[in-house]
C-alpha cells in the first residue's frame, strides 16, 4: 500500500494554482497479471473565493480499479474508473470554467490491448 501527497500553499488570490491532493492504493502483483484499487481526494478551497479573487473549490474523491493480464499474445488491460459513479466537477472546471459548471464523466469503462514486438 502506498500513499501519495503532494500540497502547494498559494496566496488566496487564484484557485487555479491550488492543487492539494492525496492519493492511495492498494495492489496485488502476479507474474501474469495484476490489480490495483486507488482512490485520490481533493481537498476543498475557499480562501480565494472569500476574498473575491478567484473561485471555491469543492472537493471530491474518486475510487478506480485497474487490472493487467497478460495473453499468450499480447496484454488486455482496463480499468473501471469512478467506481463509485460520484457526480463531481474537476479542478480544472471549477477554476476555469464559467458557471453552472459541467460535471465529470461518471462511471466508465476503459479497455486495452497491446502486443510488443
């Protein structure tokens, strides 16, 4: 399991600097294929909003699982993404976007194959 932070500190002047999120996951790890669940959260922001600089940042969390196996030719992958189907804006929406803001896809469904030669 591993857990990922990064934190800036900006003046309140502009959301779109803003960028604290934290991520975790956990995964499994065969030689023929793998598995991760990770869930990343964003932090909410008010501070430039309040002084009427910039915009509020609502937070959100997002679960995703992602998986590998290898085939006997190539590698499928995919990944299921918003697990949860969370209705929320992304940070570059509400920070650039005009109002009202479009939300995020929902749940989705990636699919991949590849072959290395």
């Amino acid at each position: 399991m591993a857990l990922q932070r990064r934190a800036q500190h900006h003046p309140a002047t502009r959301a779109a600097g803003f960028d604290q999120r934290s991520r975790a996951f956990v995964g499994f790890e065969r030689d023929d294929y793998n598995l991760r669940l990770q869930a990343m959260r964003l932090e909410s922001y008010d501070d430039a909003f309040k002084d009427s600089n910039g915009r509020k940042i609502e937070g959100y969390t997002t679960v995703d699982l992602l998986g590998a196996v290898a085939l006997p030719v190539g590698k499928l992958e995919a990944g299921l993404y918003n697990l949860t189907d969370r209705t929320y804006k992304t940070l570059f929406v509400q920070a650039n976007a005009a109002a009202p803001f479009p939300h995020a896809e929902g749940r989705r469904l990636a699919l991949s194959y590849s072959v290395d030669w």
